[in-house]
C-alpha cells in the first residue's frame, strides 16, 4: 500500500516536472511594420536571387516582424492582406521556425495576422530538424529563420471546390515572393524550398492534421 502511495507521488512529481518545462517563453510584442521602405519594387525584382550561404548573425525582431507581415499581414482597415486569397478566403497559415534572433527563444511559432503578433507553437533549436525533413539540405540549418506557409485547403475548397486546390498555391507563391522581395528590401537573402517530407515537416513542427506545409523560405544575412 505504501509503495503504491509511493510511486503515485513519483508519478505527480515527474508530471509536474515535464509541465514545468513545457512552460512556453515569454513572447515579445512585435514592433508594428514599415510601410513606406526607401527600395523601389524594379530594385527589389532586379536583386532577388536564391541565397544559400548565410552570416552566423542574428536576426532582429524588426526583421521578423517586416518578414511576417510581407507575407501574410493585414493591411487594410478592412482586414485585406499584403498577398492576395481568392475569395478572400485565406486559406495560409505562416510559420517561423526561429533559430537565431535576438529576444526570442528558438522555436517555433505561428504569425496571428489578426493582431501582428506571433503564438508560441514549440520550444527548442528545429532547424537541423527542418532541413533533415527537406531531404538533407544541411544549408538550411544555417539560415536564422526559416519561414514555413501552410494551408488548410477546406477553406478555400468548400466554396471553389477542387478548383480550390490550385488557388491555394497560387496564393502560397504570391506569399512566398513578397516574403523574398521584402527581405531583399532590408538586406536579407532567401531561397523559395519546395523539396520536402510533407508528413515530417508536419510532425516536426506541431502543424495541425488539416494542416499542409507548402514551401520553406530560409532567411537570413547573404555571407
Ligand atoms: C517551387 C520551387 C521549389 C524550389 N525548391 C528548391 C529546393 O528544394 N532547394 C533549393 O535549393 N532551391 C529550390 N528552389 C530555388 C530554385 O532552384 C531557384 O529559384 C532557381 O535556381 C532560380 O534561381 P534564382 O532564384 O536565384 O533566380 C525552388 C524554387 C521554386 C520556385
């Protein structure tokens, strides 16, 4: 009978211990977005090429918020966004995987379009994780950040039905190259990853079942 007691204790202490450091990080707010940059669009399409080599530097929470807000932020009083989404149905969901920027813990986290701030998803350094799960790029792991679109096509498909499927990847596209035109704007270097393990990349990064990652951009400062 004791022991039973005994080993129900155990089993509390080492509940609370796991809970403990499951305890998601403080999340700093992010510095509201830029919206009148010096660079001319022409500038920005004429610089933008693929970057695989990166600076062991960090990223600053302006780039991230920039970089977010670039890809999926709302920029109408109306709730309209920076990409657009047929029906304006919007079916992305955008994801940073952080590995180095400054006052933020790595992890992963979702953009809130809603109220440009980022929601805590899971703790701990990913990207080695991601770029197993991209087929062994071992350049991502470098990059400080890694942007992940998702999308959840019921959203788009329950009124366009399957025709739906093809405008969700429109809308990744557009997404994803404002994400690179915007990093060209601070002096980031990105590459557009479509080569991945859907199925890894989704356990990895805590993504919902309706949820389907569709492109990887990595970011960071071009070495
Ligand atoms: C849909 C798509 C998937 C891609 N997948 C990868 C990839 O998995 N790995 C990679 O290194 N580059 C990838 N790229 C980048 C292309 O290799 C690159 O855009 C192309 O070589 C043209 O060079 P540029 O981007 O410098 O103009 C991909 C690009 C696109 C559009």
């Amino acid at each position: 009978m004791i022991n039973k007691h005994r080993l129900l204790l155990s089993v509390f202490a080492v509940v609370l211990a796991v809970r403990s450091h499951a305890v998601p990080p403080t999340i700093p707010t992010l510095p509201a977005p830029v919206r009148d940059g010096r660079l001319t669009v022409e500038t920005a399409l004429s610089a933008r090429r693929s970057v695989r080599e990166f600076r062991h530097e960090a990223l600053t929470l302006t780039h991230i918020s920039q970089l977010l807000w670039a890809t999926q932020g709302i920029s109408g009083a109306e709730g309209g966004r920076t990409a657009p989404s047929a029906g304006a149905l919007y079916p992305l969901e955008v994801y940073a995987v952080i590995g180095r920027v400054e006052n933020l813990a790595p992890g992963v986290y979702r953009y809130r379009p809603q109220d440009h701030a980022l929601e805590y998803v899971a703790g701990g350094d990913r990207r080695a994780g991601v770029a197993a799960a991209a087929l062994g790029q071992g350049w991502i792991q470098e990059a400080p950040l890694v942007v992940v679109i998702a999308a959840v096509y019921s959203r788009t498909t329950r009124k366009y039905g399957q025709r739906g499927h093809r405008y969700v990847h429109m809308e990744a596209g557009g997404a994803g190259e404002n994400l690179c035109l915007q990093a060209v704007a601070l002096q980031l270097g990105t590459t557009v990853v479509g080569a991945f393990d859907d199925a890894a990349l989704q356990k990895l990064l805590h993504l919902p079942q309706d949820e389907q990652p569709l492109v990887l951009i990595p970011v960071g400062k071009p070495r």
